[in-house]
C-alpha cells in the first residue's frame, strides 16, 4: 500500500497538547505492544515511513523521525496532536509511549463519543412477493426470442445484491432480507421482522421494500420511490411508553410519527437521486410519491418503497431482463442508502426512540 500524509488539510483543526508527563510511562514500545495496545491495525508505507492506526473506524496518521523528536498526528481529519514520533531502532519500529498513551485515550474517547450518538443499527430489505404471489409479469419479444418477466424474480434478484453490497459495507449492522427464495411471508410477517428487532437507546432500523411495476397502458414506464403519506396517522410509540407517559404519549407520538415521515422522505430523496444518476434518459422518473402502502404504513421506522420499472413496458423490459442492469439497480438503491445513512450518523441522528 502506498500512503502519503499530506498535513495540509482543508477546514480547522483542533491542535492538541500531549498528556502530562507524569500520566505517561516512559517506556518505549514495540509495534506489538503498540497494536495490542491500541487494539488497532497498522497500514503502512515503508518509501515514506509513514503509517496509520485505524481502531474502529477511527484513524491516526503519523510519520516516523528521529529518536526523541516530536512531530504532528493526525487524528480522524480533525485532530492535530504534538507527540514524540515513531522512530526505527535496529531496524525495527519503535513508539514512546507518550504516543502510544494518547493514541490509546484518543481511540477510547471516540469510541465512548460513537456510543453515545443515534446510529442505524438495522437494514431491513424486503424482495416484493415471492411463493404463491408472482406479482406483476410482463411477456415480450426480444431478438426473436419470447421473455416473461416475473416481478417476484426481479425483485429478489435486487434485493439479494443489494443484501450482499450492505453486507459487506456495514459487518457492524444487521442486515436483515424477508425472503432469500421463493417464499411467500406475509405483509404481516415481512413488518413483523422488521419490527421486532431489539434496539438500544441509540440505534435505529430503515425499511426498504423492493417492487416492478405494471400498467395496462404499455406506454406507461419509469420508476418511482415511494414513502408513507404525512397525512397518515399512525401509533409509533410502543406500549412501554405508552403506559410511562399516559398524559402525554399523543404528543409523542405525534413527534415520532413527523420525525418517521421526515426521514422516510430524505431516504426516498436519496435513493430516487441515485437511480436517475444512474439511468438518466434511459428510465425515465415518475417522481416521489407519496401513499398508504401496507408495508410503509405497518412499519415502525423510516420505510421507502421502491418501484424499479414497469414489466409491462417494452424500454422497461429490456432493462430487467437484463443482469448487469438489475445489478444497477441494486447499486443505485446502495448508493442512495449510503447517502442516507451518512448523512444520519454524522449529524449524530434525527429520530427520537419510542
């Protein structure tokens, strides 16, 4: 891996005196000791004799000098400490332990500052249909060559590459799909899962349902993101609370059900702009929309639905008989979580818990 440290960094940064010297030992570590230590990988550049600690997800960034001499690390992009700097030592690499003692109480703040904000916890996806119910179909011609296109196949076929994508980029999240064949659970069970899974405090969940659309019209064709009418009324509040704060759990659940609907919209945003960058002229959008959808409305969390293309248009058509392009799909959908949840667990989180 090749790494440069570059110092200069744009917005302010906060410049931290070291740990008083008497809070420090003064012995040297070995790299071990530092990792064990740290509890931290270690990636580093041997041309620049440079490396950085990352510790959950978290980073410190320094570059090596001579015994003795103190030099900047960088911490998260945010932080500047002046620390004595690592060192090499019969060809091995060495770390004063007022490094190591400050990186160590660094790391352990911002674990501490993580587990004190709102952060998504769980993605709930759910594949449209499934067993008995097909959904929509959709039967044309392409190339000489008779497709039947089958919303239930569509949509677990974009939801399993999206369930790995998120898989693979939250190992720290549960990740959670209805359906993995051609089962056929209910609305009842699909919400169910859904809200039934135990939360902290600080945690929350987001609902993704994933369906094609069809029309009588042929002519009909685009994609649309739906998310739950503002004008729906519904009890979020569960009967903990209920009970805890009899004379006043209208009001909070009218919060939570504004604060559900709000972000429901910024999710449904996000993914609709991520599917129009990816398929500009060639899927048209029907917009955001919004509606009392069984799956939107039972869910108690933000919840989209998802309507990829219409079965039943030719344009449409190509595109979800095509693997590259349900994989778009799936991307695109990614992408636009992505968004939402950075967006959610840098501001520390919107949503107040029931």
């Amino acid at each position: 891996m090749r790494m440069r440290i570059i110092w200069a960094l744009c917005g302010a940064l906060a410049v931290i005196s070291p740990l008083p010297a008497e809070t420090a030992s003064t012995q040297n570590k070995s790299l071990q000791e530092t990792l064990d230590t740290l509890e931290a990988q270690l990636y580093w550049d041997s041309f620049f004799q440079s490396g950085m600690f990352s510790s959950g997800g978290h980073n410190a960034s320094f570059e090596t000098g001579e015994a003795g001499k103190r030099g900047p690390v960088l911490f998260d992009n945010k932080q500047i400490f002046d620390l004595p700097v690592p060192f090499v030592k019969d060809g091995k690499l060495t770390f004063p332990a007022e490094f190591v003692v400050s990186l160590k109480q660094a790391f352990e703040n911002s674990r501490l500052d993580d587990a004190s904000h709102f952060k998504i916890a769980a993605i709930m996806i759910d594949p449209g249909h499934g067993g008995k119910d097909t959904g929509a179909t959709g039967n044309h011609v392409f190339n000489g060559e008779k497709v039947t296109l089958v919303e239930k196949e569509i949509t677990l076929t974009v939801s399993k590459e999206l369930y790995l994508r998120l898989q693979a980029a939250f190992p720290d999240k549960k990740i959670l799909i209805s359906r993995t064949g051609d089962s056929y659970p209910t609305l009842q069970d699909r919400v169910a899962m859904a809200n039934s899974v135990a939360l902290k405090d600080t945690e929350a969940i987001i609902y993704i349902s994933i369906h094609a659309n069809a029309s009588f019209n042929k002519t009909a064709r685009g994609f649309e993101v739906w998310y739950l009418t503002p004008e729906h009324n519904r009890t979020v509040i569960n009967k903990e609370t209920e009970r805890e704060y009899r004379g006043i759990a209208p009001i909070i659940n009218d919060i939570l059900q504004e604060e559900y609907n709000r972000e429901s919209l910024l999710m449904a945003s996000a993914i609709h702009r991520r599917i129009s960058e990816t398929f500009g002229a060639k899927l048209p959008s029907r917009g955001l929309k919004a509606e009392d959808f069984f799956v939107v409305r039972k869910a108690l969390m933000p919840s989209v639905l998802v309507e990829l293309a219409f079965v039943t248009n030719e344009a449409d058509a190509r595109l979800l008989a095509n693997e590259d392009d349900l994989k778009k799909f799936a991307g695109s959908i990614y992408n636009g979580i992505m968004d939402f949840v950075r967006n959610f667990e840098q501001s520390g989180g919107y949503i107040a818990t029931p």
